[in-house]
C-alpha cells in the first residue's frame, strides 16, 4: 500500500511539473504587448487583452468576406484568421525564430511534451484539411506558401493531409503552443509549497562596497568595486565553513581613484566582464568624472540643443556647472589578476546637466552578448525637461550598445554616437529617425540595480528610484516605456515643474512590484529602492525562484514571486532578517551574540551573487551572505530533503506587465520548491 501511495504521489507531482513547464507568455506576433480593451473586437469577439486592435479587427473580417467561404470550413477559417488577435501570437505564428502567416495548427502526428494546453482540438490540423481542402487559397494566409497556385484550392497544392500538416502542423512542445481553432488557454493546477519564514544572514566583510561580480573563470573569487574607485580581488569562503572573506587591500586589482570624482551619487558605479573574457581580457568600468579635475574627461553635452535644452540656463547644482561631471563606460584590458590602470578604449561619454539620477549600472545580456547601460533621467525634481520621454535624449534610458564592432565614420554621423561603439541590429528604434539608437527602453526616472534571471535570461528586472511616493520594480521589455515622468509607481505623477515639451503617452507599461514610501519611513516619508536577482542558490530551497530586492534607507528586504510562472504577475512581502549567531563577524544588532538576532546593516547598497549562485548584501557596515534558514533558527521543511536541481524552463520573453496588474499581495512560492517538496514525500512514503 506504501508504494502505491508512494507512486500516487509522484505521479501528482507529474502532472504538476508538466504544468509548469508549459507555462507560455503573452505576447503579440510583433513581440509586444497584448493591449487590454473594456469591449471585445466586433469581428474575433476577443475579450480581455488582445493583439488587435478595431482596425486590424476591421481588416481581418474584410478578408474573410472576401475569401466567400460557407459551410463547416467557414467557422475553422474565421476562427484561424482571429489567431492573429490571440494574446499568446507570437508562440501560435513562432515569432522569435520564423515568419509564418498561418499559426502552427495543432497535429496528433506530432508528439506532445506539453500536458496543460487543452487537447480537445488537438487534431485541428485534420480536421481543417477535412473541412477546407477544396477552398481556393486566394485571400487567405496559405496563399503566401503555396508557390504559384494563387488561384488553387488546398487540396490541389498540398495533394494529401500529410503533406499538408507537414507544412502547418505541429505540437505543444518544449517552446510553444499550438493552435487547435480556440483561444490558447491553460489548465495549470496550482502548486503551494512552504513560504520562507524568514532570510538568514552571515557577515563575511567590513567595508562598503557598490558592486560585486563574480570571476569570469568560475572559481570561488569575486570582484569587489567602492564607490571611490577601487576595484579589488576577492576569495569567498565556502557556505558553512565560518571563515571570513578574504580581500588583498595591498594588492589592488585596479585603481581609478584618481579618474573618478566621488561624491553623493558620483563615484565608480558597475563593473562588467566581457563574456568571452577568458580569451580576450576585456573588463569594463562604468564610472563619473569631473572635467575640471581631469582633462581626459570631456564629452558631449546630455543637455543640448537636439533635446532643446541650454546649458548656460540650468543652474548650478550642488556648486557644480552644468555637465562639469561626466558619465563614462571604459574598457581595460586584464589577465585576470591585475589590471593597469591604462585605458584601453574610451565606449561612451556623456555630459550630466545635474549631479544625481545617473544609474550607471552596466551589464551585459546574457543570451545577446551586448552590452547594456542603465541611465537616469540627470536629476531635478520631477525631471523638468522630460528627459526621460525626449526621444533624442539618453538620460532616463536603458541603452543596449554592441562594443565588440568599433563604428567606422560613416556610423559615427549617421547615428551621432556618444563613443566607440556600434548599434546592435535589432534595436527597437534603428529605423526611427526621431529616435536614438542606442535606446532599449525609456521612461525610467534612476535604475538603482538590474539584473537578468539566471534561469530565464529574457526576464529583466530592475529596480526604479521613485520621487514622492513610490518605490518600483519594472520587467523591462524591448521597446518599454515605463512611464517617468507622467507616472511615478502606478499612479499619475504630478510636479510642480513642468516641461515645455511634455506630451502625454499612451499605454506605459507599469511596475510588476512597488511599495510606498510610507510604508517604510511614516516619519519621513523617504525611500530608495534597491534592486537584486533572483534567488537560484540551492542554499535556501524555500527562497529559490524569489526576486529579492531592498530599500536603502530602512534596510528592509522584499521577496518577489511570479504567480502562475511566465504570467508577468508578481506579489512580494517583507521577509525577516537574522544574522546568525556563529556569523564569522558579528553582525548583531543585539548586545547578546550569543542568539540569532537582526542584523545592523546600515544602508543597502547594492546586491551581489557569486559563481555558486548564492547571494550577497552590500551595505554600508559591510558584506553579508545568504545562508541556510535553519542557522537562524528559521524553519524551511525543504532544507534536509533532496537538492533542489534547477529546472529548464522555456527561455521566452515575459508578458510587458499592463495597469491591471497592481499587485502587492504575500509572496506566492514557485512551483519548483513543491516539486521538492513532493519528491521527499515520495522518499518519506517509501520507508
């Protein structure tokens, strides 16, 4: 009776794991966003958010009057012409990989790995071979692959069903969906699993630190950047092993201090490694600098006559002129112990008309190999020029720039680049020449700390710095604009300072997660958020797939969690903190040492992850490590049973979050961790 009690519960866990790995995301044949609309289309009678909207909808009954169709096939042909609107397009037409008029028609010949999409029509293929094979391709999606036979019927071009489902069958598989004459839905079970009862600190550090990189060579060794310019080499010791991090302070593995100008919001600001760094050496520095101290530091100016901005009519800021500090992005070249400080290559220059709100994060896209700069909106109260929304500014951008071509001068005035550098090809805004290239996405007011899923690299997350109320966290899609400075978190935003050249936009994508100042600081109402990754460590199971993220003021930290997986739907909660009693230093808050209590971190700068995943607070009063919960006393029910092994997600582009989703709920754990979960019930009934 164990085991057939044992195997009922595996088999459950079954189910579920293929529910979750079938997970697809919304998202339209143009890979954007479906649009939410209050009515259904008059034709698709599509409801809730589509890829159509009334024109198109328009266009696609016009066509199907003009295809003269009646009988049984008429409903398969409506129904296939109105896939095009189905908010899942892109997976149903393959978008990503191959351009396709007719959508991937579900086949019964073709084996399935996906048990969750509904199978009632799973020989849709069949069954429109049956009922259409005598309709005239003329003026439907088959004519564009039927060769010379314009005026043919299916059955005369494609001979036999075979050959026809050949052509446009296929199956749900590891990658996608499949159209089977309704709308794409799911039926997914949903998981629980035990939630964290709280995170469990070590502090392995003193020191502040702004950035924290793992070695490109997958050892234990971590790089270390201060805000002042030094960059320094590092060993981690092992989870468990009570040692304290080991930094050589004498033996610098690279120093700007002399280049960078630290003050407030200025300073050494990302670090990157190449991804081909093992051959080729090549590490880059973001960082500010000040032109009156350091002629080398020269560029063009963010304030400029293109975005109809004077610099001689900004005021001072902070005793600084107008674009006297720099934001710059350097390449050196290392061997992987030393860096000389000689500049290799100069990437990009750009003059800030204020002294705050720079980002300067840079990272590179783990799946593209390009380099990607997150930039502020230049600062001021309520970014009063709209640099954020100027289509010609880079300040309030995310820039993505492919550093691996040097521009030839052809491409430095067609595109009037700020460095050396070249435009990646499929940039959303190549073709617009009232926009910049470099620009990946826009409207984002400071990015304090990005960073893409290990384990799905197209999810990108990073955290936004609010003004007045609210603190956010946004995904960020190609082509986003998420809305600074008409919209601060969910809301409107309104200032007191408002731009001449301020026009209002349409459909801004809103946070996944935010939080009000309030709610962290009710005497000062002052916040700033800071972002981090996604929890991948096996160290703390009931943490795994969590986004955490933090605020540097109050140092309180978020746990972010997406329900159901590839839904674009977050729900975060506060989780507790308690560093460890037999923590290499101490970091008690608490006289008595001797028990697990909160830790004094001080601010929270940043967050930093190593080449075991684990993760990392850098904080003003030092640098402190993740551990297991039980060490804290926390209690996590998946710690003693099996290593969790990742799983292998379909990597596709997550849904652009729309003004529904305004979540702010309890952490939902992932459906991984009940995976585990169900795994050492199966061992427990065994025995």
């Amino acid at each position: 009776m164990n085991s057939l009690s044992s195997v009922a519960v595996l088999l459950s866990c079954l189910v579920l794991f293929l529910a979750k790995e079938s997970l697809s995301h919304p998202l339209c044949n143009d890979l954007t966003a479906p649009l939410k609309r209050k009515q259904p289309l008059s034709f698709c009678q599509v409801n809730g958010s589509v890829c159509c909207n009334s024109h198109e909808d328009l266009k696609l009954q016009k066509q199907f009057k003009a295809v003269n169709v009646s009988g049984s096939c008429s409903s398969l042909l409506k129904s296939l012409l109105c896939s095009k609107c189905d908010p899942f397009a892109a997976e149903l037409f393959r978008a990503e990989s191959e351009s396709r008029q007719v959508p991937v028609l579900c086949n019964s010949t073709v084996s399935s790995h996906k048990s969750t999409q509904s199978l009632a029509g799973i020989d849709f293929c069949t069954r429109f071979w049956s009922e259409c094979q005598n309709l005239s391709v003329t003026n439907t999606p088959f004519a564009s692959q039927s060769g010379d036979g314009n005026n043919s019927t299916i059955y005369e071009i494609w001979k036999s069903r075979n050959d026809f489902c050949k052509t446009f069958g296929g199956s749900s598989d590891e990658s996608s969906v499949c159209f089977d004459g309704q709308a794409v839905s799911f039926n997914i079970s949903k998981a629980t699993s035990p939630s964290p009862s709280g995170m469990c600190l070590e502090k392995l550090a003193n020191g502040s630190f702004l950035n924290m990189e793992p070695h490109p060579d997958g050892s234990n060794r971590v790089f270390l950047s201060d805000q002042a310019g030094m960059v320094y080499l590092a060993t981690v010791p092992s989870q468990g092993s009570r040692e304290v991090l080991t930094i050589d302070e004498t033996n610098l593995f690279l120093d700007l201090t002399e280049e960078v100008h630290f003050d407030a919001e200025l300073g050494l600001l990302g670090i990157a490694f190449h991804p081909d760094f093992s051959r080729n050496g090549r590490f880059f520095v973001s960082f500010n600098c000040d032109r009156v101290k350091w002629p080398e530091c020269s560029g063009k100016c963010a304030c400029n006559s293109d975005v109809d901005c004077d610099p001689s009519k900004l005021d001072s800021d902070d005793g600084a002129t107008p674009c006297q500090y720099h934001s710059v992005i350097s390449e050196f070249f290392t061997n992987g112990t030393y860096v000389k400080p000689v500049e290799v290559r100069r990437i990009f220059t750009m003059g800030l008309p204020f002294t705050s709100h720079h980002g300067g994060q840079i990272l590179f896209g783990p799946k593209d190999g390009y380099l990607y700069f997150m930039m502020g909106d230049g600062g001021s109260k309520g970014d009063p020029h709209n640099f954020a929304q100027n289509k010609r500014s880079l300040l309030g951008k995310i820039m993505r720039l492919d550093v691996n071509n040097v521009p030839d001068a052809k491409a430095m005035s067609q595109f009037q680049l700020w460095g050396n550098y070249t435009i990646p090809k499929d940039n959303p805004f190549t073709q617009d020449k009232n926009m910049l290239p470099e620009i990946w996405a826009m409207g984002v007011r400071n990015p304090w700390r990005c960073s893409f899923d290990s384990e799905r690299p197209s999810y990108f997350l990073c955290a936004d710095v609010g003004e007045d109320k609210y603190e956010e966290v946004d995904m960020i899609t190609k082509g986003g604009n998420y809305g600074w400075h008409y919209y601060e978190g969910p809301l409107p935003f309104t200032s007191s300072k408002t731009s001449k050249n301020s026009t209002k936009i349409t459909n801004p994508i809103f946070p996944v997660m935010w939080y009000k100042h309030s709610d962290v600081n009710q005497k000062e109402g002052s916040a700033s958020i800071t972002g981090g990754y996604f929890y991948r460590s096996t160290t703390d199971p009931c943490l795994y797939g969590t986004y955490l993220f933090a605020d540097l003021y109050a140092g309180v930290i978020w746990g972010g969690a997406e329900t159901p997986l590839g839904s674009g739907n977050f729900t975060s909660s506060h989780i507790p903190l308690r560093c460890t009693s037999d923590s290499p230093i101490s970091c008690s808050s608490d006289t008595d040492s001797s028990s697990s209590s909160s830790p004094a971190l001080g601010f929270i700068f940043s967050f930093g992850q190593d080449n075991n995943k684990d993760i990392y607070l850098l904080a003003s009063s030092g640098l402190y490590r993740i551990v297991r919960p039980s060490r804290c006393n926390f209690h996590c029910s998946l710690e003693n049973g099996t290593p969790l092994v990742p799983s292998r997600q379909p990597d596709r582009s997550p849904p652009s979050p729309s003004s529904s989703q305004r979540l702010h709920n309890s952490v939902s754990i992932l459906v991984i961790n009940f995976l585990a979960w169900c795994f050492l019930l199966f061992v427990i009934q065994r025995k």
